[in-house]
C-alpha cells in the first residue's frame, strides 16, 4: 500500500505530501515517521492508495509511531485540509491545531507506561549463568505479577529488553491518567428548567436551520439551556464540543461541569499543566470522554458522532485567533456542524452585530430570553459626568458618587467590582475638560497616538496626524493620553479605604499557571471586599455578594481605534454591570464616563440591545463597514526587512491586478507599514483592503498561498479583531 504523507514542517518547500510505502493496516491520520534525505521526520498519513506515479522501486518505507490509535480521525484530516486552503496556510501547520502540542514534541513523560508479565512458568524458563538480572527480575516478576517496566529496568538493569527478546515477557502498553479536577469539588442541582428555558430547547432541537442563536439577557439562564442539550446528547451516544470564552471556566464553572458530567468532560483549559492537557485530549480520541469543553482551540477536539457544538459568548473577541492560521471559530464549527448534521448554537446577551443581523435575516434560528430566571430586575446604571468631576477639581479616577457608593457597600460587608476599560497598547487621546476626541475625517474611527513618532494615526487608512497641543474644540490643554492603569486605582483606592480587602486582576496579576483561577477564587471566598481589574472581571462570572459595580472610564473602549467600538462597548457595560446583583440583595451601577450624551452609553445604561442593535446597524451601513462590507488585511511579516518588503511587493502586485480587474468590489486598497511596525523583531507590512463583500475572498487567498515564501510570513485576516 502506499501512503501519501505530509511531514510535520513548515517551511514552504515541503508543504505537499509525499508518496510512502507502508503496511497494511496503516490508517490515514496515523502519525509516522517518514525517511526524509538523511533524517526521519515525524509527519501524518493523509491519504492510502494502491498506485503511485513514482517508480514502486524506488518509494522509502515510513515507520508508524506507536499509540494504538491514529492520530487524528478522519474528519480532522479533511477539515485541516479545508482550513489550510481557507486560510493560505502550510497544511501542516493547519494540522498542528488539531494536535496538543504536547504530543507533537514529545515532551509528555508518562502518558503511557510500559507493564510486563511473565508469559511462561519460571521454571520453563532457562538463562545462562551469567544472566544474573534476567533471572532476578524473572523471579521478581513471578512473585510481584504485572509490574512497571520502568521500575524492572531500574532494578535489574537491561532485563526487559532480553526477556522480551526471549519471549518470556509480554509488554503492554497502559495510559496512566492525571486528574487535574480531583480537588474541584461542586454539586449539580437537579433543576427544572423554567417554561422559557424549555421552549428553547425544544426549539433548537426542532428547528431545520443548523445555527441556532439564543439571545438571553444576563442572568437568564443560558447555561442551563446549553447544558441540557449537552445531556441529552450523552443520553443519546452522541458527543458534544461547548466552547466558553477562556476567562468564563471559573472555579465555580468547573465545579458545576464536573459535578454534572464527571469524567464524561475533557475541560482544557490554561491552567492545566502539559500532561494534563494531553490525557484530557486522549480521554476525548478514545472516547472516553464525550463532551468537550474549553476556549476557542477545543472547536479541534477529536470527537466524532457530535450531536451538538455550543459557543458561549459568541461575541467574545477571544474567538478570532491571533496567530496563524488565523481561523475563525465560528467558521470551522459551522463546518464541523454540517459535516457531523449537528446544531450549531451560539448564546449572548450581546450578540455580536453581524450575528444579530443574520438571525434577523432568518439564516439562524433566534431564540429571546427576556428575563433574569429569578424575575430579578437588572441593575440600575448611574452615570456620572466625569467632565464635572474635572472642573469642580477633582483629579482622581473616582467620582464623589462612587466613593460613596463604595462606602455604603463596604459598610453593609457586600463586595465591589471596579472595572477598568483597558484595550491593549492602544492610546486615544481625549479632552478632560469636553469630552472631545480625535477621530480620523475619513474613516470616523478614533485616532490612536503613536510614541516612537509622536503622532496621531489611523488604523484603517494610515493617515498620519500631527499631534495636538490643545483641544481643538475647547482649548483646554487637559488632554488625556490614556486612562489609569489599574495598579494606581489599587493604590489610591488603599489609601481612600485602609481597611479593605483588595484584589487586582489584570494581564500583570494573571500570568503563570494557577493565574486568574487563584484570584477569583479569593474574591467568590469572600476574601477580598473589592476587586479591581479590565475586562477580564467583564464576563461569565456570578458572585452573589457582589452588589456593587464600578465603571471608571466608559468612554476608553467607546474610542477605540476600530469600528467595533460602539459594539465593545455595548457589551462590556451589559457585562459587567451583569455582575451587580446576581442573589438576593439589589445591585447598583455607577458609570463614569467624559461624554454621558453619548447614544452607546445611553442604551447601555437601558439595557436595550434591540435600540442600540439598530442605531449601530445604520450607522454600519452608511459608513460602509462590516457586514456591509469586509475588511481584509494581508499581513507580511520577516526578519530581514529587505527581503520581507520583497515578499510584499510580490503580494501586492498580484493583490493589485485582482483590484484592477475588480474595481467595482473594492472601497479601499493600498500598501503601507503596519501600524505597530515592529514586533518581536519582525518587520511588519500590510495590504489593507475594504471589499464590497465576499466574492473576491478565494483570488485574494489564492494570490497570497502564490506567493508564500521562506523569507517572510504572509496571513490573511478577515474582518480583523485587531489592526495593530
Ligand atoms: P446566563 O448564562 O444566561 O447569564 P445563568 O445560566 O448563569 O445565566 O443563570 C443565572 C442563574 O440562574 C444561575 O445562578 C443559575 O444557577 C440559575 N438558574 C438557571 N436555570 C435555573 C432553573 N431552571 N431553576 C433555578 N435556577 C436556575
Ligand atoms: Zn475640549
Ligand atoms: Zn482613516
């Protein structure tokens, strides 16, 4: 038989597959190791046949790598294929997602262990003299049955090997399992579901249209509609992938899935070690385990037979990957949904605006969940006028009205949240005294203020600003370059309140293994009384004491330099100011905030998503922005700035005959450098293009997978969730 293998490298030239000879029982998706020049590379089988162009005579045997299954099933082999032509990739780097990395590089101890037994009685079994470990570890096994081989070879050195090759051994090979959630400890109520929650489920169940959106507002139950389907399915056989912002698997989330489902669930997630992460990967390939649970990366998970696939948050900004091949979540689990005839449901209570208006258009299935479960009403938003704040001489980032919000919480032993509205790198620049703020005169998106050159720039078009002396609207040279950061909150809130507990979470408090899990952990303890953090605090959490939420800058994400700006906003305030109020007691929101006229505030502030969905939707359309149009941008990027600006032109030059021959399908077409020029010592280059819609997507992809090269990395972006 022969195998058609690819070999787990990236450089461009050994990007197709290559003919072996192999045995038989060869599977495709079996992980190999396939003679390439004078080295054995590991790769995977990607097709069998009978027949070869290349001379039978001359074709190298691959070896298969031991591990009782292939590698990856069949559909993951045919979808990495269709995910590296849909995004320019090598294919094996579109492989290498459906594999934990920790197999790939071997760097997993112990994931299976080698056992022997003796095969034959001790006293059939004849060794020389001098045999003195062999007859040792003979008799040790005799006594001691099955036993590590590890630990025989340890004690009796070199005597698997020869009883093995004597025959007087069999070696079986055994998964040896972590639990990463033994200390996870939780109860799963038996609920009933509420009227609303039933019809739902029926509907998703009943409905020919594969996605499924339910748009519920905070608190209305959504997870227990998710968790259904999920039980029905493992009822049925059938397995089933529910994927969650990486932030929402709390303590508190683990504990109720482990609780519910047991050993049924793989939940992957950062805070796993290596091993860990594998053997809950492996418990999912075998079968052992049905439901996958986790963040984006989980919509790989090697299950077959899926009777449903779930995207929680389905807004979130953590579904778009940042690095290549950049894939969108949402379009490989629709693949994966029609190629398995299962339901795709995506859940949000600020569904994202292209979303909404497919559900609208009736390609998905919408389902409104209108009410908290518990009829509790949501919590009143404040907004204060930061302006005011300013002018009366008040500098800090708290407004009198929070301070003493925050007393009367402290006071009563409730707990707080301070939110932060933190966006990467990026600087807006906003006049304290009116609120005013630079935008761009072509694109109307907020200018973003660029240090090395000192200068405003623009995302989508490039356009280059000087910088502003004062405020061009009032004068005022109380221009702000960029908010708190939360450090500072933390200390000048320790000062204003000496005997609070304080927590901090951000991406410098987050980082290592444990991370935010500790943190949260803390606060649900009601160890901490305030917590102050970005938008990582934002999402998923439910903490009954929590009865006051504090936004200290509103406007910081509402100028954005992106035209999601209105849309992030939206769903930042709708998600945190979710967090007040979950139990018993009411909750509050204060909103502070430089332009409280603003219309994204004010329908924040009314919860009304319908009214902000459909300003925001004309506003989309006039001004020609997704999903009324797409924005592409294709990324080079290399080391050696000569040859990575080589590969660009070679890009752009095939880009610019697809515009030229397509004229009427671009808004917007031109080369520059990146924003951020410079990244991890890359040079960085891009064509940014605005297309009318879709039609020319296939040319663009196909030009850029043209004219890969070694030199530089070229990835394509649609609609990106970041142009920096
Ligand atoms: P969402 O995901 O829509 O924000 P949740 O699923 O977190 O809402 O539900 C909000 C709260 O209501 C949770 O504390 C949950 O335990 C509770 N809950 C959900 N469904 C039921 C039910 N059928 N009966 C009782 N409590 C419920
Ligand atoms: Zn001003
Ligand atoms: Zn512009």
């Amino acid at each position: 038989m022969i195998a058609e293998v690819i070999v787990d490298i990236t450089s461009g030239e050994t990007d197709r597959v290559f003919d072996y000879l192999c045995d038989d029982d060869t599977k495709v998706g079996a992980r190999v190791l396939a003679p390439f020049g004078p080295r054995m590379l590991p790769g995977f089988v990607m097709g069998l046949k009978d027949k070869t162009d290349f001379d039978p005579a001359k074709l190298k045997k691959i070896k298969p790598v031991e591990d009782g299954l292939s590698a990856l099933t069949e559909e993951c082999v045919r979808l990495a294929k269709v995910i590296a032509r849909r995004y320019a990739v090598p294919l094996a780097l579109s492989l290498r997602l459906f594999l934990p990395s920790e197999m790939r590089t071997g760097k997993v101890k112990e994931l299976v262990k080698r056992y022997a037994v003796l095969s034959v009685d001790l006293g059939e079994a004849h060794f020389p003299k001098s045999a003195k470990n062999q007859i040792a570890a003979a008799e040790y096994l005799s006594v001691n049955g099955k036993t590590d081989c590890a630990l025989l070879n340890k004690q009796f050195p070199g005597s698997v090997a020869a009883l093995e090759k004597k025959g007087y051994i069999t070696v079986t090979f055994e998964q040896v399992q972590r639990d990463p959630y033994k200390s996870v400890e939780g109860e799963a109520p038996e609920r009933r579901l509420t009227v609303a929650q039933e019809n739902a489920v029926s509907f998703i169940k009943s409905d020919e249209r594969t996605v499924q959106l339910v748009h519920g507002v905070t608190g209305s139950g959504k997870t227990e509609i998710y968790l259904t389907l999920i039980a029905d399915c493992l009822r049925e056989g059938k397995s089933s992938i529910f994927l969650v912002p990486e932030i929402s698997l709390t303590p508190q989330m683990l504990a109720q899935l482990r609780a519910r489902f047991g050993k049924n669930a793989a939940i992957l997630h950062s805070g796993l070690s290596a091993g860990e992460r594998f053997d809950e990967w492996w418990r999912l390939r075998t079968g052992e385990a049905k439901i996958a649970i986790g963040a984006r990366s989980a919509v790989f998970a090697p299950l077959e037979d899926l009777g449903v696939i779930i995207i929680d948050e389905e807004h979130d900004g953590s579904y778009s990957s940042e690095t290549a091949p950049r894939y969108n979540t949402f379009d490989v689990a629709l693949l994966r949904a029609k190629r398995n005839g299962c339901k795709l449901v995506l859940g949000s209570a600020t569904p994202s605006v292209e979303t909404y208006k497919r559900a609208l258009e009736g390609e998905f299935g919408l389902i409104k969940l209108t009410e908290r479960i518990n009829k509790k009403p949501m919590p009143e938003i404040t907004v204060v006028d930061m302006r005011k704040e300013v002018r009366r001489g008040n500098n800090t980032a708290f407004s009198s009205a929070l301070m003493e919000a925050l007393e009367e919480t402290l006071a009563t032993g409730n707990q707080a949240i301070l939110f932060l509205n933190r966006r990467g790198y990026s600087q807006t620049v906003i006049c304290k005294e009116c609120g005013y703020v630079a935008k761009c005169e072509a694109c109307d998106v907020s200018l973003t203020y660029h240090r090395d050159e000192d200068c405003l720039k623009c995302h989508y078009c490039g356009t280059r600003y000087n910088m502003l002396s004062g405020c061009p609207e009032c004068g005022s040279k109380k221009l702000s370059y960029a908010g708190t950061g939360t450090q500072r909150v933390v200390e000048s809130l320790k000062h204003a309140f000496p005997n609070a507990r304080i927590l901090r979470m951000d991406n410098d408090t987050t980082s290592g293994k444990e991370g935010h899990y500790k943190i949260l952990k803390e606060f649900s303890d009601k160890k901490a009384d305030i917590l102050v953090g970005t938008q990582m605090i934002a999402k998923g959490h439910d903490f009954p004491a929590v009865t006051l939420v504090g936004i200290l800058d509103a406007d910081m994400s509402l100028h954005f330099n992106d035209y999601r700006s209105a849309e992030r906003t939206f769903q930042l305030i709708t998600q945190v100011a979710g967090r007040s109020g979950r139990a018993e007691e009411k909750g509050r929101v204060v909103l502070q905030t430089f332009s409280p006229e603003n219309d994204v505030l004010r329908f924040a502030c009314r919860y009304d998503y319908e009214g902000f969905y459909r300003m925001e939707v004309s506003m989309r359309q006039a001004a020609l922005f997704p999903p009324f149009s797409k924005i592409v941008r294709v990324l080079v990027s290399g080391e050696d700035q000569k040859k990575t600006l080589d590969v660009l032109k070679t890009v752009y030059f095939a880009l610019e005959e697809i515009y030229k021959a397509n004229q009427d399908k671009f808004l917007f077409f031109n080369k520059m450098a990146a924003p951020i020029k410079r990244i991890e010592n890359k040079h960085r280059y891009q064509v940014l293009m605005r297309l009318t819609d879709g039609a020319v997507l296939p040319q663009i992809y196909d030009a850029c997978m043209e004219a890969r090269s070694r030199d530089a990395l070229i990835s394509v972006e649609e609609n990106p969730a970041n142009l920096s």
